[in-house]
C-alpha cells in the first residue's frame, strides 16, 4: 500500500454519545473514512498515523438522508478496535 493513499482514506475522527461510548466500552475509536478503502487499508492507515496496533476493523456504509433539494451522498464509517493500554490522542491536553 502506498503511504500517499494511506494517509488520505481517514478522513475525520467521529464524536457522538454513542462513540463515546464504545471507545470507553471496548476501546474503539470511530472515523469517517474513504467508502472505497479496505479493512487492512484502514487498519494501515490508523497504525501509520496515530502509531497504534489495531486489534479489529468494522465497517458499515451509512446511507445518505433524503432531504428536501435531494439526497445526500452514503458515507463509510470505520470502528477501529486498538490493543489494550494504548490510546489515541486526537489534542494534546493543557
């Protein structure tokens, strides 16, 4: 795998009450990433740039909602599981 396409399929970390609550659960963080990325793509991708070990990944295609001018377009999101003890850190904290 190229590093240029690595680092371009993770495309935002995901923040609701649900994620949260899976990272705290099972130590899972959730991204949106590229719907045409793979799982070992993710997975390289996640170790590359947040130097972790992945343990799993999970996907699913999130479907776009129906709104009133159109539609939006479906989106990938990626529940990616790290070893236990590590962690990621997406701000330094003061």
């Amino acid at each position: 795998m190229k590093k240029e396409r690595l680092l371009q399929i993770i495309l935002a970390p995901l923040t609701s009450e649900k994620t949260v609550k899976v990272a705290e659960g099972s130590n899972q963080i959730t991204f949106k990433v590229l719907k045409n990325a793979t799982k070992p793509e993710i997975a390289a991708a996640v170790a590359l740039l947040f130097e972790v070990d992945v343990e799993a990944v999970r996907t699913l295609i999130v479907p776009g909602k129906k709104k009133r001018t159109g539609r939006r377009s479906d989106w990938k999101k990626a529940y990616v599981r790290i070893k236990a003890g590590q962690d990621i850190k997406f701000a330094e904290e003061v």
